[in-house]
C-alpha cells in the first residue's frame, strides 16, 4: 500500500462553506487503508449531498484533485509514513488565483473506513490547521 489518497480536499474546504460529516454509520471493525490505494472519490458533505464539481483520482503514487468539473486541478505525489498515514506533495496547480504552490506538503490520516458504504474519513493538516473529510468511491 504505497499508493494512495488526496489531501487537497483540505485545501479547497477552506474556500468552500459547507457543514461536513465527521461519522460513519456502518464503520468497519478495523479501519481498510487499503480501500483508497486508487480510484475516483468525491467529498461528501453530507450523506445526501457532494461537493459539485469536485472529484480526486488516486493511481501509481499520485493524487489529482479536479475542480470545476475537471477544468483545473492540483496534482500531488504520495508518500506513505505509515499504514494509514501519507504526506502529500504538490507538484502541479492549474486553479488560477489559488494559493497552493509546488511544493506545498499536506499530512493525512485515515481515521476510518465503511467498506459497504464507500467511505472513508479523513483528517489532514497543512501548516497548523486540521480539517475532516468523509470520501466516497465512486469508481476502483
């Protein structure tokens, strides 16, 4: 498992004034890192709603966060520091006007998973602020 998710959610949710879900319903026993090691996810906000024209593909070490429907995106390389922890390194950003730069490192844990239900909640930190995301797989 040296492959796996984004971390930009977290940068784009500090832009974004939504009310996101910190829980899972139908929380597996013992937490499934290896359920985003690749795939297309979304963010969820709530368990009816998504964030609109946001999605991430997860493939080969690295994460691409696409805004605007795959218009723009941010591209991130992917390391793992444990099971179920990685840090993210931007190495492309085509948003304009946005303040992620190359080399701008995020840190992510994977705090649970729901296999039956797609999900898996994040928490990642850029600089000093922790933020949560819950994902949704929506293609492997």
């Amino acid at each position: 498992m040296k492959k796996v998710i984004v971390l930009f959610v977290f940068l784009f949710s500090s832009h974004l004034s939504f009310s996101q879900v910190h829980w899972l319903i139908n929380q597996d026993e013992v937490t499934d890192c290896n359920m985003i090691t690749k795939g297309k996810f979304i963010n969820k906000i709530n368990e009816a709603e998504s964030i609109e024209g946001y999605y991430l593909k997860i493939e080969n070490g690295f994460v691409i966060e696409f805004v605007e429907n795959g218009k723009y995106y941010i591209k991130s390389k992917i390391e793992f520091t444990s099971n179920c922890s990685y840090t993210s390194t931007v190495i492309e950003n085509t948003i304009p006007n946005y303040n992620i730069s190359v080399g701008t490192k995020i840190y992510t844990e994977i705090l649970e998973t729901a296999s039956s239900d797609k999900l898996i909640k994040i928490r990642s930190k850029m600089d000093s602020d922790w933020q949560i995301f819950v994902l949704q797989k929506i293609e492997d």
